[in-house]
C-alpha cells in the first residue's frame, strides 16, 4: 500500500497546472462536470471549443489511445491525474464523458478497423464533439425498455423514435444511439448501437429546460433518418455488451462529482472567513464549523475512495461496485454541500443570476447575490446527482448485488399493465 | 384535544382548492414567475371578492372577523398552489402590524381599503448587514421638525415593486420605530432581486425619505415589541403554506410511483421507493400537529413563542426533505422546468429561510430549554 | 381544532403528579434490571399500587372492575407515568392485551382475567415471535391441534417479553396446520397458563446484561378449550391488531420519556463545565438539545393525533406504524446526541448528582437499538407506511 504519488506523476500533474494557469483566466470561477454550462451558455459553448484544440495539441486528448488512431498510449494514471485536475479547476474544452467509456472507449472496443480511423483522430485532434443517446420517456433506470426502432432497409438502418434528457446533443456532431432492431427477442437482445451524424436529416432537437433555468438538455427526434449501415457499432442486437462496457467505463462521474466539490468547499471556507452576520463572523459559529469540517471530512473519505476505485483499474481489476459506491457517494454529497452552502448564506442563498458565477450578473439585480449565486445554482442542479447516470437506488441494488453478493429482487409475478 | 376542523373550516378549504383548480393553473404560476408585476390583478381582484383578505380583520373594517387557524387553512391552499403575488405580504404582514401597532385613525383609514383588495402592504425589517438583531440595524429615520428623514437599505422585502405602502423598521434616537412609507415617495426605490421561484423579494432604498409623523406606527422606539408579534404570527402563516405544498409534493409523488413503469412493474412496488414514501408521509404528519398547533394557539391569544418556533424549525427542514425525496422518486423528468415539481424544492427552500431559518428558531427553543 | 385540554384533563394530570410525588417511583423495589420507559423495568408493588388505585382498569366497563373513563384519560395518565420513569412495564403491556380480552374474551374468560389484571396482581406476556417468525409473522410454527377437550400446543416462542414475571401468556399459535389453507386463515389466539406442564421458560439476557425476554418452549401443553379468544382459525386480524396497537401503545409515552431526558441533559449541561465552557453555551451541545426537543415535540403531537383519533373511532391505516417508526428514529438520534454530549464522561461511575442520568444514558442507548426492531421492524413498518396508508402496491 502506497499512497504517495510518484516523481513522474508529480511531474505530470505540475504540468497539467501550469497550463491551466496559463489558459484559463485568473477568475475562473468553474464549470462543473455535469457540462450544464457549455452546453446552456454559447460564451462558455465557444471558450470551451478553443481550449479543446489547445488540448489537442498536448496531447491529452485521447491520452491513452493507440498512436495509430492519433492518441498517445500513455498510462492510465496519467489519464487519471489529468482528470483530477481538470476537474478540480472546472475546466471547460474537456468533455470526460466522450473521451472515457461513454464514445471513445466503445468505439476503440467494439468498432471496425475503418469505424476506429474514421472516428477517433478527430477526436484526439479536438475537432468534433460527441454526445450519447440512451435514454427515452420510458427506459430510465429501465434502460432495456428502449423502444427507439432501427429498421435494417437494404444500405441503410432507418431510426424512429425518441431520445431524451441528451446532454449536449444540440452542441455535438456524433452520437452512439442505442435503438431496438429486433423487437422479438427479450428486451436485452434486441439492441443494437450506430453511431449518428447529427446533421443527418429527420433528426430534430427541442431544447429542455432545466428547474435551474438552464436550458442544457434536448429531446431528440428520430423521423425517418436514414443511418448507413456501415454505422453499427458492434454486433447487431449485440448492444447490451456495449451498454454494459460503457458502463464499465463510467468509474469517472462520481469521482467527478467529488473532486469538484472541494472547489465549492473552499468557496464556502473562504466565504466564512470574510463575511459577519449580525456582527459575528461565520468562522466564528461553532456549528458552522463543525459542519465545514463534517463535509471535509466525508469529502476525504470520498476522495481517498475514488483513489481506491483508480488504483483498481490500473490493476486490471473490476471497480464496479466500488465505482457504484464512488457515484452514491458523489451525488449525496453535491447535495450536501449545496444544502449547506444554503444554510450557510441564508437569504442570501436565494439570490444570483441562472447558471450562478458566470459574469451575466446584473449590476443592479444581482447586486446582493453571494459567491455569484454558485449556491443557489449548485442546489438547483444538485437534485439530479442522484438520479442521473443510474439513481442512486438502482447503484445501491447494485452495490449490493454485485459488490456484496446479496441476492436480486424477484421479479413481479404478473407484468404490469400500462 | 381535538385534531378535527369544524364544518365552516372544511368549507373554507374545499372553496379555496376548487378556486385555486381552477383559477391558478401550473402554466399560470410559471408564467407569473417571469411577468413584471408577478401576479395577476383579475385574480387579486377576484380574492378580494371572495373576502380572503379581510378574512381575519375586524367587521367593522369591512372583514369577517375569521381565526388566525382560518386564516391558515386558506394559507395552506394557497401554498398548494404556489399562489404568486402580495396576499401574504399584505394579509399576514402588513395588516397584523397595522392591528397591533395601528392607532384607530390608522385603521380606519387604511384597513377598509385592504380588505377591499385595493391596498397592498408590506413589511421591510432585514438589512444587509442584520436579519433580526435591532442593535446591527443601519437604517435610520432622523427627526425633523414634526417629520422623520429615512435612509439606508431594506434588502429581501416580499413584493415592494408593488406595495402601495411599505412598513418600515427604522432607528430613532429612541430606538426601533415602525414607519409606514408611501412607495410613491421621493427617494424610495425598489429593486426587485432575482430570487428562487415566483416570489419577488425587493431591495428598498431610502434615499432622504421624508415621513410624516402621523404616519409612525404605535410608540416610538417600541418597533422591535410589535416586529417580534408580527413575525411570530408570520412564522406560523408560513409553516401553513409550506404545509400545503408539503401535500402536494406527497400527493403527486405517491401518484407517480403508481403509475411509472420500469422493470416491469410500477416503482411504488420497489421498497426502497416505498420506505422514501414512508418518510415522507411522516414529515408531513409532523408538519401538519406542529403547524396547527402554533396556528391554534395564536388564534386562541396563548403565548405560544416556543411553539411556533417548534413549528417552524421543524417544517423548514422536513418540508426540505420531502422536496427532495419528491424528486428523487420523480427522477428525471421533475427535472425539467415545465414539471411542477421544482415549484415546491424552491418554495421550501424559500420558506425555510423566511421569518426565521432553522439555526434562528433552534436558538428560541434552546431558551425554552433554559439554556 | 383544540389543543389544550379541558380542566377535568388539567385536573387528572394534577392527580396523577401529586400520587406520584407521594409515591415517588424510585423508592419501589424493581424485579428486573431494565430501568427504561415502557417495556421497561417491572416492580411488583408499584404495579399493584396502580391497580389498588384503579388505574390499570381505568377505561375498562365497571363490571369488570373499570371506572369507564375516558381513553383520553388513559392516554395522559401514561405520559404522566412515563415523565417520571415509573417501573409499570407490565401494565404497559397488559393495557394492550386485556382490551383484546374485553372485546373477544367470553364472560367467562372475562371474569377469569380481567379483575386480577386490573389489581395489577396478574401480568400477561405477548408470545407471538419465533426463530423462523420475526418480521414474517406468518410464518409461525407453533402448533395448536384441537383435541377433545384441549389444544395441544407444541412449539417454541422467543422475545416474549416479561414472560418470566408473567402468568400468562398471549400465545399465537396454528390451529389450521393444511398446507393448503392460506396462513392468515390458520392461526388462533388463546391465554396460556404458564404453569401448565410442558411449559419451559428460559430467559434470554439482552445486551445491557440484563434479563428482560424469554424464550418459552411448549411440549405437548394442553390448554384447555375455554382459553380460546375469538374465533378458531381467526386470529391474524387479532395479531394484526395486537401488532397495531402494540406500536401505538409501546411508543406513545417515549417522547414523555425523552422529554424528561431531555430535561436533565439541560440541567446538565447548565451546571457543567468543560475545558472553561458552560455546556449549555457550547454551540455543538446546544445544537443537539434543540434538535432533539424539536424532534421529541413533534414525536409527541403525532402520537396525540393517533390517540385522538383512535378516540374518536376513525379507521387507521398506518398511523401506528408510523408514529413507531417516527418515535424509534427519534429515539435513536436523542439517546446518540445524549451520550455524545455527555462524551467520555459517561462511562464514569460515581456516586454523584448525575450518576444515574450516565448509568441511564448508556442503557437507553443500547435499549433505544432495539426499539426499531421490536413490534415489527421499521423498515416493515415502513412497507406498511407506504401500501396501507399510500396504497403504494404490495409485491
């Protein structure tokens, strides 16, 4: 057991710091992973694409892909500390979700060899940007429920149906889509992925916006479009191996979760070092301190968890129930800091513009919002921490299933009508 | 001990819901939440109609002489609703302190028209710098002549922007002193701040505002003595409207969990959807004893200080919870903005720090306790 | 709406006290270690003081021995007794079981219990739990096969609380033993005679180190057919109201209990001092003796709210179930908060003024685990919460 970093790894991660000094202006206030604001704000949206390219052009995107596709085959821990970093600073231009498991990953995995030279150089060369269609209207946590139909008609799969909640789907130019294109086997078997260009015709998105005022989500309309069928990800109705994979690859969101909390946790810190109410400083409120110091510590635990779930992958071993653990724990946890950050600013928790510090402030009206209004945002976009990406029950069942070996639910005796 | 409304209190309810359905759609509430004035005269006017805001007034100022507990039944509806605009303000802020610390010249002349729907009043006592202690108060209102000169800010004042008259606390000489201020004054200025939901809190400045003499409420320096009334009561009116929208969460969310489908069957059949409902249920009986009884003591006059900050302590962290629990259940889709469920996590978050956060209320019980 | 109470009640209340400082609790001799509110530490003497004074069989029809008061009477008189810690845990119980017996019992078996019940001179056990039966009641094992002129009980019960001090026991037991037959169809309630041969009682020691639970094993016990309570085959709509009111009955005086807990941990903390702090005006300490007032206030007016309405007659669904769960998660937090504000300090022995309060604390908080455990768990209660309060759908 080690928990100290290397000499190279330090090396890396000074470096990685300095660039961001550079390129990222001094009051950088963070965009969180969830990419709400990238994809909400065109400023954030257009900043973020520059950077992209400036990440291209060290080499870190695609950091450990084969050379042959335009990566670098660098070691994982690079990968890792890249990630730490980058989301500890809230940088923008640095999509995870497409570059780890969610679109990268499941290409080099699953594509064929003109699949792999068509689609991963540009994105190691930062030029596209990917988003992911899984869900529908009614396969939520029932992923397997989807209904969106890829017909086989000669050259072409032609897609009908819906896709929703997509993150950034209005800002990309590819997607893997997950669609039924066999509606008589069992649910799981029916699936198929193809990869989607988004400017392909039939395909329309309608902008959702969030309960935080942003509008950061599509609905995405499938009417007819016709997808060659060169575009099959993997086997056909062979999809849930891709599902599980891209899962697999998701140990990312929870530890994203918790290393972006230290950045608002220092914010709340630094806030009750500065600020008096009714002439007391806040450092000074013992509960208030106490429960600064509840979060950082739970904070540590979930952090020194996240190593754990690294480290395991780095061994060649399976982190997936303790990834589980990582994104259980991340989602509670942004809601407890939100929580907090609101009790602790009190009235002035309700105050700030939508999207919170991010320079739309109104001279007037945002006059008297605090910390730019980051609290009330994060409270706002906190809710869904715990149901995106998998809902915190169906990760505990599996946390329980696989990662204790408890045994499943039986299933329901009779189907349920709807 | 009796846990039961009468037959004219049930009554008031069902009025007040079907008014509501049918009057105050969810579409309505959104819409309010980004027009300018906030809420919509026809409505107000048609509240009016219906007595509501004289509800608890004297008869001979026109209103019906109903309990406070009436008043929070009609609250409780109006909370389920999401009911936007000044009827808190004026009915439960401005006219209680106009009851408590008016002369009955003051009356007279201004409760009449507000149980007409036709005076909207607000209170303004948080600054920037001090929510409840009058020692940190900046706002002063100098002497002059038979006048009184006001400056400083008022920050989070519920609808300002439209309040025909502001209740000010200001210090004097002799200390904190309620001043009732014309809005249409030179040197008053109203911002409105972008807050939560679809309330409108206001920064008011007072910039050389001159005020009558007359127009001071009750005694000099006595200002802090009617505040801690008002805000008492205050705390109370807005425990019942949290309750209300505490009902809802609860009712919409146990429909969803029976009518969602994944995996095969409805999620309300899964247990751990079931023990969060189970949760929820039991904050909200909690929130309903505690809420009516603060609201049954301050009708019946009995002190009741550690009761309703009982009351509230406890609804503003359950009302809290079972928001979240309500989106959890909903997943995704509550989410969205044109769900109606974010509607209720704001009015809870917004409630709990209105009149008093949990932190505040603790510290009152805690004296209760003797320490 | 009223929540005050009428002078009759205020008067009641002022009874129950002055009995109370002229009989004060701890000068009765307990015959169990177990020094908690409710099912809580049992003296002989003071229980039968009850009894003598009539308050066992308060709301009971006067010709059982009852003063036909009101339930509400009952309800402030039990909050009165759990402020001051009383050792009644028997009665407790028994309240429970001899309504059961006033309205299913035959004369006979009516003018066989209930007076001695109600001197305080006989003490029922609750004999429903079994080592395959816990939260799945039905499951019970315990055979009672009609004879000609007996039950012939085999079986085993556990956590049959009190059972060693008790006479008889409410025993639960299958009289339908046809696979075939739906379990709620196949169980049967009767009143067993502990001394009957083939009865074997072997206490059960709790973590506290004390003795407050049984298990009862029954080898060919033959109970006689008059001991029948209601109708054979029908007793799961007894059990399950046993278990109803077992919940509402075995919590309803925990937040009165709590309160004065609550109340000594303030005067407590206002006479003490640590590292130079008061610990009344340390922020942390004050933070957990608010929470938990807050918490034990509401406890109490949801328990009032299910009293009252059981008064009233109203149909309840989950009430009790809830008001348990509200009661043992409460119970949890306070006796937690307790012991922490009393940090090392309480695992002090000593003979000073708050010696017995730490003696307490520590036992109470190894009690208040069991609490979410006894009369149903509350994750099941919880499931009742939701499908027969919510209508939430079953499995």
């Amino acid at each position: 057991m080690d928990f100290r970093f290397t000499p190279e790894e330090e090396a890396f991660r000074k470096e990685v710091k300095e660039f961001f000094g550079k390129e990222l202006p001094p009051d950088w206030p963070g965009v969180d992973p969830d990419q709400y604001h990238e994809d909400a704000f065109d400023h954030i949206h257009e900043f973020s694409k520059a950077l992209q390219k400036k990440f291209a052009a060290k080499g870190w995107l695609g950091l450990t892909w084969p050379k042959k596709y335009g990566g670098q085959e660098a070691p994982l821990w690079k990968q890792m500390i890249l990630e730490e970093e980058l989301t500890y600073r809230g940088t923008a231009g640095y999509d995870a979700y497409q570059f780890l498991g969610g679109c990268g990953d499941i290409v080099l995995e699953f594509g064929t060899e003109a699949q792999k030279e068509k689609y991963i150089p540009p994105m190691c060369r930062g030029e596209v940007k990917w988003a992911t269609g899984m869900s529908e209207p009614n396969a939520g946590s029932d992923l397997a429920s989807l209904q969106l139909k890829a017909d086989l008609q000669g050259d072409y799969f032609v897609l009908n149906g819906q896709k929703t909640w997509q993150s950034a789907a209005h800002r990309a130019d590819f997607a893997p889509v997950y669609c039924r294109t066999d509606p008589n086997l069992a649910k799981h078997r029916g699936i198929s992925i193809v990869i989607v260009d988004y400017k392909t015709p039939g395909i329309t998105m309608r902008r959702l916006t969030q309960m935080s005022g942003l509008d950061a989500f599509c609905e995405v309309f499938y009417d007819n479009v016709k997808i060659p069928k060169e575009n099959l990800l993997g086997q056909l109705n062979g999809g849930w191996a891709v599902v599980m994979s891209a899962l697999n690859h998701e140990r990312t969101y929870g530890i994203q979760l918790i290393v972006n909390i230290k950045r608002d946790l220092d914010l709340l810190v630094q806030y009750c070092r500065e600020t008096k109410v009714n002439g007391e400083p806040l450092a000074k409120n013992a509960l208030l301190r106490n429960r600064l110091a509840e979060m950082a510590i739970q904070l540590e635990v979930a952090r020194t968890l996240g190593y754990k779930v690294n480290s395991m992958v780095l061994k060649g071993q399976n982190p997936m129930a303790t990834a589980n653990q990582m994104k259980i724990l991340g989602g509670i946890m942004t809601q407890r800091v939100a929580i907090l950050g609101m009790q602790i600013l009190g009235l002035y928790g309700q105050l700030g513009p939508v999207g919170g510090n991010w320079k739309q402030m109104d001279e007037k009206k945002d006059k008297w919002a605090r910390l730019g209004g980051r609290m009330k945002h994060l409270y706002l976009t906190t809710v869904c921490n715990t149901i995106a990406a998998g809902t915190t029950e169906v990760a505990r069942n599996g946390l329980a299933t696989m990662g204790l070996g408890l045994p499943r639910e039986p299933k329901p005796a009779a189907p349920a009508k709807k | 001990m009796d846990f039961s409304l009468s037959e004219q209190q049930e009554m008031l309810r069902k009025i007040a819901r079907d008014f509501f359905s049918n009057e105050l759609p969810k579409t309505l509430v959104k819409e309010m939440a980004q027009d300018a004035r906030g809420y919509r005269p026809d409505l107000w006017e048609k509240m009016a109609g219906l007595g509501w805001m004289g509800l608890v007034l004297p008869e001979k100022y026109g209103g019906s002489e109903a309990s406070f507990l009436d008043l929070a039944i009609l609250l409780q509806e109006m909370g389920r609703a999401c009911l936007p605009g000044p009827f808190f303000s004026t009915v439960v802020l401005g006219a209680f302190t106009i009851m408590e610390a008016g002369s009955e010249r003051q009356k007279e002349r201004l409760l009449p028209g507000l149980a007409r729907g036709e005076l909207i009043i607000t209170l303004a006592v948080a600054e920037p710098n001090a929510i409840n202690s009058p020692d940190c108060f900046e706002v002063k209102a100098r002497k002059r002549g038979d006048d009184y000169i006001i400056g400083g800010t008022k920050l989070f004042v519920p609808d300002a922007h439209v309040a025909d008259c502001v209740i000010c606390a200001a210090k004097t000489a002799k200390g904190l002193t309620l001043f009732l201020v014309d809005t249409k004054s030179p040197g008053v200025t109203c911002t409105v701040l972008p807050a939560m939901g679809g309330e409108r809190q206001c920064e008011v400045n007072f910039d050389q505002v001159k005020v009558s003499g007359k127009d001071i409420l009750g005694e000099i320096g006595r200002g802090q003595y009617y505040l801690d009334k008002v805000l008492t009561r205050a705390a109370a009116a807005k425990c019942a409207e949290m309750l209300g929208g505490a009902e809802q969460v609860m009712e919409m969310t146990v429909a969803y969990a029976k009518d969602r489908v994944q995996f095969g069957r409805p999620i309300g059949a899964f247990q751990s959807i079931q023990h969060h409902c189970a949760n929820m249920l039991n904050d909200l009986d909690g929130c309903r004893c505690m809420t009516y009884r603060a609201a049954w003591m301050v009708s019946e006059g009995i002190m009741c200080t550690r009761e309703v900050s009982l009351a509230k302590a406890w609804v503003n962290e359950a009302y809290r919870r079972i928001t979240a629990l309500g989106h959890e259940i909903h997943g995704a889709i509550a989410f969205q903005h044109d769900h109606d469920m974010h509607l209720y996590f704001k009015q809870a978050r917004v409630g709990g720090v209105a009149f008093g956060d949990t932190a505040y209320h603790g510290e009152i019980v805690a004296k209760a306790l003797g320490l | 709406m009223d929540f005050g109470f009428t002078a009759e009640q205020e008067a009641w209340r002022e009874e129950i006290r002055q009995f109370l400082k002229d009989n004060p609790p701890e000068k009765f001799p307990t015959q169990t270690g177990e020094d908690s509110w409710g099912h809580g530490s049992f003296s002989y003497e003071f229980v039968r003081l009850l009894g003598k004074k009539g308050w066992i069989a308060l709301t009971w029809p006067k010709k059982y021995g009852g003063a036909e008061r009101p339930w509400m009477d009952l309800l402030i008189l039990f909050e009165e007794l759990a402020y001051a810690r009383v050792p009644w845990a028997a009665a407790a119980i028994c309240w429970s079981m001899s309504n059961t017996i006033l309205e299913l019992g035959s004369e006979e078996l009516k003018q066989e219990f209930l007076p001695g019940i109600g001197r305080g001179e006989t003490i029922l056990w609750l004999a429903m739990s079994e080592p395959d039966a816990g939260s799945d009641l039905l499951n019970m094992r315990t055979t009672a096969i009609e004879q000609a002129d007996c039950y012939l009980v085999n079986g085993q019960k556990v956590w049959s609380a009190l059972a060693h001090l008790s006479d008889h026991g409410f025993l639960f037991a299958r009289t339908e033993t046809d696979p075939n037959i739906p379990k709620y169809a196949a169980i049967s309630l009767f009143l067993l005679d502990k001394s009957l041969p083939g009865v074997t009682i072997r206490p059960m020691t709790s973590m506290m180190g004390d003795i407050f639970h049984s298990e009862v094993f029954m080898d060919n016990v033959r109970i006689p057919k008059r001991y029948l309570l209601g109708k054979k085959n029908q007793g799961v709509i007894h059990l399950a109201k046993t278990l109803e009111f077992d919940r509402f009955w075995a919590r309803f005086p925990k937040s009165a209990f709590c309160q004065k807990v609550l109340e000594d941990l303030a005067q407590y903390a206002r006479e003490t001092r640590r590292d130079g702090i008061l610990l009344s005006q340390d922020p942390a300490v004050r933070h957990k003796l608010i929470e938990s007032a807050i918490e034990i206030d509401a406890c109490r007016m949801v328990f009032w709210n299910v009293g009252w309405k059981i008064d009233k007659g109203l149909p309840l669904t989950y009430e009790a179930s809830a008001a348990k769960v509200l009661a043992d998660d409460m119970g949890l937090r306070f006796f937690d908060r307790g012991l922490q504000i009393m940090g090392p300090y309480a695992y002090c022995g000593g003979a000073d003024k708050w010696a017995s309060l730490r003696a307490n604390l520590r036992r109470w908080y190894l009690w208040t685990a069991g609490d979410s455990l006894a009369g149903g768990t509350s994750e099941i209660a919880r499931n009742t919460m939701a499908t027969a309060g919510l209508g939430l759908p079953k499995k």
